[in-house]
C-alpha cells in the first residue's frame, strides 16, 4: 500500500475511536456495583471481561491522550476504577 492511502485509513480508524470509544463505559446494574469498560459498545453490555478490560483501558489511555482533554481523561478514572473494584467484589480466596 501507498503511504498515502495508509495514511487515509489510519484517519477513517481514528475517527470511528474518536466518535465511539464511550460506548466502553459501562454503568453499575446487576451483579456488578461498579461502573465497568467493557472491550466493544454494543456486545459486551453487562459483561465484564477483567483483561480484555485492562487491555481495552490501555487503548482507551491512547485515546484521551491523542483527544488531549483533560475533563474526558477524569470521567473515564471511575470506570477504571469500578473494573478494579468489581474483580476484587467477585474475587475467592481461590483467586
């Protein structure tokens, strides 16, 4: 591929991240008291998926990073928190 058509598709990948990466917050309901990220928008609505929402948190950090807002940077922390806090709610002494 030319650099400039890469380049074309790396704008249309960004812009859909952009647009839609607050379908990852997810509220408290159910057996999670905790607002939670889940990897995908629609798929994932009441699921929590520890690493997948560690790994989907280190691409939503990118995200807020390249948008540089700082406001959006603060709203996503209770979401972060709340995986941490719903694993450690579900968590055995049998891990």
């Amino acid at each position: 591929m030319q650099d400039l058509e890469i380049s074309r598709f790396i704008k249309i990948i960004k812009n859909k991240l952009y647009s839609d990466y607050r379908g990852m917050y997810k509220e408290a309901g159910g057996a999670l008291p905790f607002p939670f990220i889940t990897p995908g928008s629609q798929q994932y609505s009441d699921v929590l998926w520890d690493w997948d929402s560690w790994l989907s948190n280190v691409a939503l950090r990118q995200i807020l990073l390249e948008l540089g807002d700082k406001g959006e940077e603060e709203y996503a922390e209770k979401y972060e928190k709340g995986c941490v806090l719903n694993f450690l709610t579900w968590g055995g002494k049998d891990g």
